[in-house]
C-alpha cells in the first residue's frame, strides 16, 4: 500500500492508501478525504495540499467572472472530476462545460465535455500545470486551456489547441484587460483576481 504524509502544522500524519503503482482510477476513488487532492497522470499519483487562501479567493473571482459572462447553454464550475483514461483522472481548478453535461455526469466528465480548463499555478504545481496538465489536457482534445499564474500579478495565459497540441499561449498581463471570446465572450484584468473586495 502507498503512504503519504500530508504536510500540515502538526505532526505527519500517516495516510494509507489502497492499491499500488501504477494506480488506476478505480484505486484512486476508494482514497480517504483527508484534505489532499489526487489525480493521476499515467498511474502515478499526484498529490497537492489544499489550497491557500489566495488561491481560493483567485478561483472564486473568477468563477463569479465566468458565471456572470457565461451564456444559459454553458456552465462554469470549480474543481470538477475529469476522467481522461483508466489511469488518468484531474481536478482542474476550473472547467467550463455544456449546462446539459451537468445534468448527465454523475462523477466525472469525460473530455469531450471540457470546454474550457483552468489551473491556477501554486508553487507545489508550478511544473504540472505547466507542462504535465497543459500535455495531457491538449492529448484529451480539450479546446482551451488557461493557465493563471498568481505569482506574476497575476497573468493569465490563453492555450489554444491546434491538430493535438496547444498554441503558444498568449499572455495577458494585470494592468491590462483580458478580452476572450472563447468558449464565450468575457473581457477582465487579471488583477481583480487577487484584490480585496469592496
């Protein structure tokens, strides 16, 4: 069985996992809820923290931004179930989906439901979201991917997919705003991400 040790301010707690490498899926939903969030990527496990108090202010500025932009047929939703293969499963920090898939998808969505995913990079999944998710989001023929870095005021980066891999991303800085169209029109500075509210 595998182990982790979830990093807290108390003393490491032991976390037994059912299953061994490579997981499946299968493996991964008999988890605990123990506050840490598991995703797999080609049966290895992936393991992040619960997330920091700017980071959840960050994804709920922006799902409000979705929501109010969003059309009837379309619906935002944080950390949703995404089940790629029997041995690759993500929590995007955001997806956009058809409204009717939510009414269908009783625990994860498969790609073709994905319109849109969003990670907001932290410093424990900085080269995940980069590079790991942005590959296997662009395998599954995700159609846009964003990729907000919080630490650069933030930005936001806009991924297009083309044939099987994502475009080079264009950057829309804080100061500035952001004006997309796809997977429905909404124009915000990245900055409001991160302010106070009032």
């Amino acid at each position: 069985m595998a182990t982790t040790e979830p990093t807290t301010g108390h003393a490491p707690e032991r976390t037994v996992l059912r299953g061994k490498p490579p997981f499946s899926v299968d493996d991964l939903l008999t988890f605990p809820d123990d506050g840490n969030r598991y995703e797999l990527f080609d049966g290895s496990l992936l393991v992040s923290p619960s997330p920091t108090p700017m980071h959840q202010r960050a994804l709920a500025r922006l799902l409000r931004l979705l929501e109010d932009a969003a059309p009837p047929e379309f619906e935002p939703l944080p950390e949703a179930n995404l089940g790629i293969g029997p041995r690759d499963f993500f929590i995007p920090d955001l997806v956009v989906v058809p409204t009717e898939a939510v009414e269908e998808t009783e625990l994860m969505f498969a790609p073709d439901d994905i319109l849109l995913a969003v990670e907001l990079v932290s410093p424990t999944t900085r080269k995940r979201d980069r590079h790991m998710k942005r590959s296997a989001y662009a395998a599954a023929g995700i159609p846009f991917y964003w990729r907000i870095e919080l630490a650069e005021g933030p930005c936001l980066y806009v991924h297009e997919l083309a044939d099987d891999e994502y475009k080079p991303a264009v950057k829309h800085e804080a100061g500035e705003t952001a004006r997309l169209v796809a997977p429905f029109e909404v124009g915000f500075d990245p900055a409001v991400l991160l302010r106070p509210r009032g």
